[in-house]
C-alpha cells in the first residue's frame, strides 16, 4: 500500500508506504469518526480515491457480536458457535483459538466484554488470509489495547497491519497508542494541510 497523500472529507491523509510484515498507525483526529465508514472503504480497496494505490487484500478485522435479531434476545450465539458461523475453520482449529485466549466455548458472546470480541474478530479476519489487516481497539482498556496489539504482532510476519488509532483521554489529556517499533502518520483536517504547506512553499 502507498499513500502520496489523499482527502477523505474533511480529513487530509498524508504520505506513507509500507510492505509485507510490516504495520503502520494511523493517527485519527475526533473529527473522523463522521468519516468512517469512508476511511475504510478507501483503505480496504473498496474505493478508489486519487493519491492511495492499494496493491492487496485488506481486511477490516471487527469485534464478534451476535447478529442483531430478536431471536437473540433469547439466545446468543457462543464463541464457538460465532466462530463456527463466521469463518470455514475447523473445530479443531475454534478449539485451539479458544483454549489459546482462555475462552468458555459454553458462554454467551453476550456474555463476554470487548476485549475477548476483539480478539475473536481478529481470529476471524486472520482465518481469511488477507495481505492486511485494518483494525482498531476503540472502546478497550489499556489491558485490552495490549492483548490485541500482541495478537497483530505475532501474526505480523504472515499478514501486514494497519492500526486506526482513535483519540482517548487519560488524566485529562487527548492521547493515542501506537503499535510499537514502527512508523505512525497523523491524519489532520485538510484546511490545517493546505495553511502549513502555504507556510512551507518557497517564496518566488
């Protein structure tokens, strides 16, 4: 994937490139999240946009959830079952993702917080062999943003990653994670792009 730079709405993605085993941060502003479902469509190939050339498969990995139905106010679907459902793995293979997360197969998904879901949806994409895999950890606690950055790491060497990092506060400041060991852009709005590269043009 190679960015030469590109507008989503409001927002301006600036440069960038990277390759198999690799993953990059996309840091996202508040403002973005009018802009999702946008940023990932263009980033996922399912939209082209001038300035993005996207050369793979890229999967968007989302947290496991029961289909929403009211059949499923009375029943909802285990993990093993979520899996079995979503993905063509083999009991075996569901087993061991369960074993390996210390998941009930027995449970609920409903019963379960957003971390152990995270977890799942990332198995799910995995399973599907793309070349890279869009994820987020909105909504997770620090613990939870660990568990999942170690589960994309592991998996790095066979699938590249691209990490949407959404804004959080901590102790009254605006913070974002990063994946460690490897480069992260800011997504800024594109008034603030064209100011600073006004700013930055030679004077003729």
């Amino acid at each position: 994937m190679e960015s030469a730079g590109f507008d989503i709405g409001s927002l301006y993605f600036p440069a960038f490139q990277f390759h198999g085993g690799e993953a990059i941060t996309i840091l996202l502003p508040n403002q973005a999240h009018k802009d999702q479902q946008q940023i990932v469509q263009c980033l996922t190939g399912h939209r082209m946009i001038s300035g993005l050339s996207v050369r793979a498969r890229v999967l968007l990995a989302t947290p496991a959830s029961p289909p929403f139905s009211w059949r499923n106010w009375f029943r909802s679907p285990t993990p093993f079952d979520w899996l079995q459902k979503n993905t063509r793995l083999a009991n075996e293979q569901i087993r061991g993702i369960l074993t390996k997360y210390g998941l009930d197969g027995n449970l609920p998904l409903n019963g379960y917080a957003g971390t152990p879901r995270a977890l799942l949806g990332l198995e799910a994409a995995y399973a599907e062999g793309p070349d890279i895999i869009l994820f987020s950890t909105d909504g997770l606690d620090a613990l939870g943003r660990q568990k999942v950055f170690q589960t994309v790491m592991e998996n790095l060497p066979k699938c590249a990653a691209i990490y949407l990092a959404w804004p959080y506060h901590y102790q009254g400041e605006e913070r974002h994670d990063v994946l460690p060991g490897f480069s992260s852009v800011s997504v800024t709005s594109t008034t603030q792009s064209r100011a600073f590269q006004k700013s930055v043009s030679p004077t003729p």
